[in-house]
C-alpha cells in the first residue's frame, strides 16, 4: 500500500540578501493510499511550504528531515521523477501556456508520467469519459493551458489531471484566495471519488467550508511550521468555530 512518509522535516527559504529564514520546524506526517489527510492552519503558518518543499521548488531548502515514497527517497528526485514515483502536486503546473492546449498538456503529463506516450484515440476517449465523469464542457480540452481559467477551471483541470494520472499521493494546496462554491463543489467531489481508492490525499486549507462537502479521515492543525494538533473530522469542526488563535500561541510557543 502506497505510503507518503515526512519525517522530521525542516525546511528554510531565502530570498538571498538577509540568509534563511526556517519555515517548516519539524513536521512529521504519514499519508497512506485511500486517506484523506486535512492539513489547516493560518495564513502563514507554513501550508504551502510544506506543498513546495514536497513538490521539490528549488527556492525551499530542505535542512533535515526525511520525505519517502513506499520507501523512496523523494527528497533525492527531480520533479519529474517525483511524478512518475506517483506524486501528483497540484501547483506543479500553475504557469499560463498560451498555445498548449489542455488535452495536449495532459497528454504529455500521461506520457511523463506513465513513461510511454498513450495512443491518441485511446487517450482521447479516456480523456472525454474522466470529462464526462467530471461534467466538463468538452469544448474546454481544446482551451490554452491556465489562460483565462477561471478558479472553478483551474480546479476541475487540477481533478481532471488526478483522474488520469491515477498518482498514489496528491499533495493539494488550496490557495486561500476565495474559491467560489462552484470550485469548492467542483474539488471535492474530485477529492471523494478518490477516497477509499488508492489514492492518498493531503488537502491543505485555510478555511474550513471545503470539509462541509470532503470528509478528511484525518485533520492536522498547522502553527508555526510544524503540526500542533491531529484528531479526526471532530477537530475541523472544531476549528470552524473557535479558530486558530488558541493554536498560533502552541505554534509561537513550541
Ligand atoms: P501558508 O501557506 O500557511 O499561508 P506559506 O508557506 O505561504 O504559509 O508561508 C509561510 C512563511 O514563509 C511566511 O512568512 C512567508 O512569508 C514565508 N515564505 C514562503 N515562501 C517564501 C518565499 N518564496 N520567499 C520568502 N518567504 C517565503
Ligand atoms: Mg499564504
Ligand atoms: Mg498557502
């Protein structure tokens, strides 16, 4: 069974001028196929660094710690070969191409991704059922990669992608800029046909209106770089209603 294994993990980022400043201090987690784990805290705690520090960003400097895949060390591969392990990281491709298409784009993340280029005709009509499954116009396979793309687009590429690269652990950063109902609708239906499959999801949030409709088996509360809380779905419930403050205080502290 498919095991994503973060151990420990300190991570720093500089911009150059005035040395490293450490983000992540320390963060252990265990994601396994069929999970879906809930990472939540406030803006700036760390989120997204963890999302890049696994996805491999060059800025994010990993200072110790471990992250493997069943096993293998994920820390020592390029993005690509990250990707083909089974990691899918959603903001991996956030970049506009103007000319790219959406089906070409995901033809060649398959190809990337499986090690062999999928028959066109055979890859078009896996391509229209998962768009299908996902009620997407068909008309937006022919769109220029992330131009234009509305939030609910940009979402139901980033689902479109999982159903077809079948990756062994998502990594999902959920940009606390405002998702609307209709992307927050579109992820989570996406995110649940995948739970109890063999997929491992993490999920990284801010708010917590997206567990109203994906129900996390796990939840992680993230402070200060590091996870100062985990409980159950209980926990989101939790946080909806009281907030972060009594956690940014265990985060500063620890
Ligand atoms: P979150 O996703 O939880 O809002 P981030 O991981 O984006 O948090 O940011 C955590 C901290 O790291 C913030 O103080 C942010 O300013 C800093 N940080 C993140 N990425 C960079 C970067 N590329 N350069 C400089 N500082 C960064
Ligand atoms: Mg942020
Ligand atoms: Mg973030």
């Amino acid at each position: 069974m498919a095991t994503l294994e973060i151990r420990d993990l300190h991570v720093s980022v500089g911009d150059g001028s005035d040395g490293a400043k450490e983000i992540l201090r320390g963060v252990d987690l265990t994601v396994k196929a069929g999970e879906i784990h809930a990472i939540m805290g406030p803006n700036g705690s760390g989120k997204s660094t963890l999302a890049y520090a696994v996805a491999g960003h060059p800025k994010y400097e990993i200072t110790s710690g471990s992250v493997t895949l069943d096993g293998e060390d994920v820390l020592e591969m390029s993005v690509d070969e990250r990707a083909r392990a089974g990691l899918f990281l959603a903001m991996q491709y956030p970049v506009e191409v103007p000319g790219v298409s959406v089906s070409n784009f995901l033809r060649s993340a398959v190809t990337a991704v499986r090690g062999e280029a999928p028959k066109l005709r055979e890859f078009t009509k896996e391509m229209k059922r998962a768009m299908d499954d996902l009620s997407i116009d068909p008309a937006f396979a022919q769109r220029s990669l992330n131009e234009g793309f509305s939030g609910g687009e940009k979402k139901r590429h980033e689902i479109l992608q999982l159903e077809l690269l079948r990756p062994k652990v998502a990594v999902l950063d959920e940009t606390d800029s405002g998702l609307d109902v209709d992307a927050l609708k579109v992820v989570s239906e996406g995110i649940n046909r995948f739970s109890g499959g063999e997929t491992g999801v993490l999920l990284i949030t801010h708010y917590t209106r997206i567990l109203r409709y994906v129900q996390p088996d796990f939840v992680h509360v993230f402070a200060g770089g590091r996870i100062v809380a985990a409980g159950g779905p209980e926990l989101a419930e939790e946080l909806e209603n009281e907030g972060y403050e009594k956690y940014v205080k265990a985060g500063v502290s620890a």
